[in-house]
C-alpha cells in the first residue's frame, strides 16, 4: 500500500494549486470562486523522494440542506481517514478565519496526524498570517507558495519527522506504475549541517528588468537575446509570449518578463514615457532576481531609488545595471557616487552589487548574468539553525542589547524561517523593548558574518521565554 497523504482546508486556500504541482500535471480545476464544485481527486504524486497518493479534497458536494462547515467536514473526515497523515492547509495571506479554527479543532478532537501548512506564504504578504498559524494549537506551520513551489524542502523534512513518528518507513514501498511526476525542490537539504540551496537546472530563472524609461532596456533584452543567438545559432529556442521571453543562457533557461514599456516601444516612439509603479510592480511579483538599470550619465534620481526600494520591500533580490558605460568619462566617481548613494537610501541591503554595462555595444553584458545567478543563490540561502545560534550568542555578548527600565533583554535563539528571501526570527523576552539601532546591528552583522552582500534578508522579532 502506497502512502497515502490528504490535502484538507477550507476552500480557496489553495488545496487544488498544491495538489497540481504535486501531481505533475494540470488534472485539478484552479478557481478564485471559493467552494467551487469539484469532485473528490486521488492520484499519485511526488515530492522529493516521496512518492504517495495524494487526496485533494476540493470538492464540495451541493448542499442538501447541511450548512457549509458541515459538508465540508464530511468531506474531509472520509480522506483523513484513508490518510496516513494529512497537510491541513490554512492561507496566510487571508491570516485565520473562523472556518480554519471550527476545523482544526475538530481535527484536534479527532487526533489524526498532522502537518500545519501556511501556503501562499511567498512575498511578505504572509508573515503575519503564518505567526497566526501558530494559534491553531497544531504546531508550528510549514510555509509554502503552492504557486511559487516555495518552502517545498521544508516541507520534505516535516514528511521525515513525521514518517519517523508514525514508524513508516516510505521510501521502501514498492513504487507504483501510476503517473507521478517529481516536483523540483526548491533547496535540496544536504547532509551538511549548512545547506545551500543550489540553482535548481529544472526550474527557468525569472528576471525582470526595470527602470525610468530610455535607460536602455530594450537595447538590453536584445543584445542578450542576441548574443544567445550569435552563440546558438538563429534556430535557438527563443519564445515569446504575453508574459515574456524564454531562452536559454548558457544551458540555463531563463525567463524575461517584457515590462509593458518594452512592448509598447516596439509599436509607438513615446519620447514622454512616463515610469508606470503599476508596470514595475508586476514585473517585481513576476521575477526572482530584478535588473535594476540605471543610467550612468545621470544616475540614481529619484525614481532609480523609488524602484529599488520597491524591489527591496517585495524581498526580491536586485542587481543593479549600470548602463551607458561608454558614455562616461570618469568612472571612479560615478561608481562611488552611487555606492554612497546606495548606502545612504538603501542601507537594509547594503552591498548590492552593481555592474557597469553598455547595453548598446554589448560590454560588461557577460558580466551581468553570472551576477544575477549569484544574486539568486544568495536569495536561496539556508543557513543552519546551530550556526545561527552560536552567532547570536556571540554578537548579543559582544554588544548586548540595551536594557529598558533596567530590565535586560534577552536574545533567546534565533531561525532562519524561510529563504527568498533569507527570513529569520529571533525570540526574544521583549520584542517591544528592542530599539530599531540594535535590529540594524543585528542585521549588519547578519548580513557579513553569513556573507549575504545586496540580499533583502528579513529579521523578525518574536516573544519567546
Ligand atoms: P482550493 O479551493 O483550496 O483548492 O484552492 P485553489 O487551489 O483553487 O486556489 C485558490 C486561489 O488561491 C487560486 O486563485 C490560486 O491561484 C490561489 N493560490 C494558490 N496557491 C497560491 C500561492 O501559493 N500563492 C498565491 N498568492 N495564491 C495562491
Ligand atoms: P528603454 O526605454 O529603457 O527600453 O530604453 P531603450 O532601450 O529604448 O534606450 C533608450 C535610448 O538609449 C536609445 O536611444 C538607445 O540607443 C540608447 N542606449 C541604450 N543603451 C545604451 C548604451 O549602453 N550606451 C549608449 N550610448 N546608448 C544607449
């Protein structure tokens, strides 16, 4: 008998977007409308080196005068009860309803085992929402974007904990013949004590470029779609869609999103472009690592800062191009212009790497990509709870926290709590009482002493005693 796993939760929380990605394959119907009628689906699918049946229970039978909580506990009773374990998904975006808390106690009462799923918990959006979880009574959730396919390494080692605590032992089932595709993982755990997410070779790497308008975008996307081409021949695997361009650099396949201002270029010569937030806004939710260009014969005006801010506050991690390079006649002082420039407006991400590039003759272009794929190794970064640890111990005795109205705080232990960016928390006696100067410190020191330069890392405060 396969592992069998049910994916529970009231509807919309992204049960079905879940169940798709572990499957493999588009089987479930995705709709915003909430309770949407589906029936009950089971099929194979993997995760890591897991392979089980999975049960998403989407489905909401009419009502045959049942209220709505009612009928959906009758669906979920019948699947947990199939289930060795099940994921009970909350939305930490939506943070927890009344419906999640009717459920879980019923699934407390029932004592059937467990995982607290937090899932659309990429971006910011969610962090309130997964300390919520919390309050559920059910242990400590497991953040994930079904959509993103985040947080799924995290979500490998709960299935290890919770294997080892039902005495299953699910990697010696007899594999079954059923369709199962494996989901890419983001972060392969390693054996280490220290695990670094690798760039995984299956997913593309999403990129945004942005920017004012007329700094050279588009003469960039062509000079690197280009000089793919020069190097693949013009056959070469380039497409276009609504959203953006794929292709592939150097084995890598990459994916573009085309700001609106680029599309909109190729059809009108617009001299009095505006910078549209809304334009720049998506292509931030879309991409992983943003190009952030600038242009060096007048670099860093207000708006450069206004976008990069915004990269900053979605947590995504920011290269910046420095663009018409050719134009400039003293270098130096433009770099360093902008370094203090940076280190003044931007100081949460000190260290952002900056590439001088000319877009247009194509110099410094290949210097630009290796930057982005290392900006997004950083962006992937796992860093172990001892080795944190041990650092918060050493940094807290090396300049304590100041002590409010004679009272110490006390920087109890500190995890990291998810990457994309690198997100840790650390419990402390009394968050309130700890003054923004010393977060900074903390982060600073973070920051260098785990070597994460230009990374929008994120730390959180939370009580603990
Ligand atoms: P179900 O009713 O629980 O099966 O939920 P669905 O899978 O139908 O998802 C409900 C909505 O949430 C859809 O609009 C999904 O696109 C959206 N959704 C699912 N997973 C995520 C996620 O990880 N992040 C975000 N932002 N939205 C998601
Ligand atoms: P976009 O609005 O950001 O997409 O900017 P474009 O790519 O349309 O470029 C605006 C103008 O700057 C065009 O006239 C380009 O030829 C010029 N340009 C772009 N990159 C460079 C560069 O590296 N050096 C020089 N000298 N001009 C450039």
């Amino acid at each position: 008998m396969a592992l069998t796993i049910a994916i529970i939760g009231r509807p919309n929380v992204g049960k079905s977007t879940f169940f798709n990605r572990l499957v493999g394959k588009r089987l479930a119907i995705v709709d915003d409308t909430p309770g949407v009628t589906r029936d009950r689906r089971e099929a194979m699918g993997s995760l890591g080196d897991y392979k089980f049946k999975i049960i998403d229970t989407a489905g909401l039978e009419e009502g045959k005068g049942k209220s709505l909580s009612a009928r959906m506990w009758q669906q979920t009773e019948k699947a947990i009860e199939e289930a060795d374990f099940s994921l009970f998904m909350i939305d930490a975006r939506a943070g927890i309803t009344p419906l999640d808390k009717h459920f879980a106690e019923l699934l407390r009462r029932g004592n059937h085992p467990m995982i607290l799923v937090a899932n659309k918990a990429e971006g910011r959006a969610g962090e309130e929402g997964l300390y919520d979880a919390y309050s559920l009574g059910l242990g400590a959730p497991v953040a994930i974007s079904a959509e993103h396919g985040e947080g799924l390494a995290e979500l490998i080692e709960a299935f290890d904990e919770m294997c080892r605590e039902l005495g299953i032992d699910p990697l010696s089932e007899e594999e079954e013949e059923v369709v199962s595709f494996s989901v890419a993982i983001e972060g392969e755990v390693s054996e280490e004590e220290e695990a670094e997410s690798e760039i995984d070779p299956g997913l593309p790497l999403q990129i945004a470029i942005v920017g004012r308008p007329n700094v050279g975008k588009s003469t960039l996307v062509n000079q690197i779609l280009g000089e793919e081409r020069q190097i693949t021949g013009p056959e070469a695997g380039l497409t276009r869609d609504t959203i953006g361009v794929t292709f592939d650099y150097e084995g890598r396949e990459i994916r573009m999103f085309d700001t609106a201002g680029l599309r909109r270029k190729a059809k009108v010569q617009e001299k009095l472009e505006k910078l549209s937030v809304a334009d720049t806004i998506r292509a931030l939710n879309f991409a992983e690592v943003v190009i952030l260009m600038v242009d060096a014969t007048m670099p860093f005006e207000r708006q450069d800062l206004s976008i990069a801010s915004l990269a900053v506050q979605e947590g995504r991690s920011v290269v910046i191009a420095l663009n018409k390079y050719d134009l400039i006649e003293n270098r130096q002082e433009v770099l360093k212009d902008i370094a203090e420039k940076l280190e003044h407006t931007l100081p949460q991400v000190k260290g952002i790497p900056v590439v001088p590039i000319s877009a247009l003759t194509g110099r410094g272009v290949n210097k630009l990509m290796p930057a982005v794929f290392e900006a997004y190794r950083q962006w992937n970064r796992r860093i172990s709870t001892s080795k944190l640890n041990r650092w918060l111990a050493e940094t807290t005795d090396y300049h304590p926290a100041p002590s409010v109205s004679g009272r110490r705080v006390k920087m109890r232990y500190i995890t990291q709590i998810k990457t994309r960016p690198p997100t840790f928390a650390i419990f402390c006696n009394r968050p309130a009482a700890v003054p923004d100067s010393y977060q900074r410190y903390l982060m600073n020191e973070l920051r260098w002493d785990f070597e994460l330069p230009g990374v929008p890392i994120r730390l959180l405060l939370r009580r603990g005693d």
